[in-house]
C-alpha cells in the first residue's frame, strides 16, 4: 500500500498552477506531474483543457491540500471533479505517474 493520494481535476493550465500552488502551501504534501485531458465537448467549454493535479501525502494532509486547492481554482475557472484515496495499491500508484503531457 501506498500514500494517500488527492486528485483534484481543474478547468485550464494557469488554475492548475495556481490550485497546486495553495495546496502545498496549505499542507506537506508532493505532486505528481499534471495530467490533461481534453473533454469531448471542448469546443462548448469556455476553457478547453481539463488538468489534473495529483496531490501525495497523509490523508489529512492531502485532504488540507484538496480543500485549499479547491477554493482556489472556484476562485478562477473552477473545479471539475475530486477524490482522494486514502491507501493507494501498487497498480494505482504506477498509473499515477502517467501523464498526457509527455505525450507529443
């Protein structure tokens, strides 16, 4: 079993950054590189670009670092989706170092 994770999804690269940034003020936690995703009906969305921030830590840290997230990215463009995980399995923490930012 692993660290707790957190991910929290984000509309746009420039919320994403700032989102990550409150978190880790807000706790002692590390991130995973972002992930994008690009949903079906981007061209409908006001920003095109979905960014997932991948937050690793104890479960009250990583929960202080959603929650500060959160309330930063509602501040911008806003916030998609959340979730954490308490005990990452081995198969999930592999997926978690997976990014479509790599991807050319």
């Amino acid at each position: 079993m692993g660290k707790s994770v957190g991910i929290i999804e984000v509309y746009g690269l420039a919320t994403a950054f700032v989102a990550c940034d409150a978190g880790c003020k807000a706790a002692d936690v590390t991130v995973e590189p972002f992930d994008k995703n690009k949903p079906a009906n981007a061209d409908k969305l006001e920003v095109p670009l979905i960014v997932a921030i991948k937050f690793r830590g104890t479960v009250e840290d990583v929960k202080a670092a959603i929650d500060a997230a959160e309330a930063a990215a509602n501040g911008m463009t806003g916030v998609v989706s959340k979730h954490i995980i308490a005990n990452t399995e081995h198969s999930t923490e592999k997926m978690l170092k997976l990014n479509a930012f790599d991807k050319k």
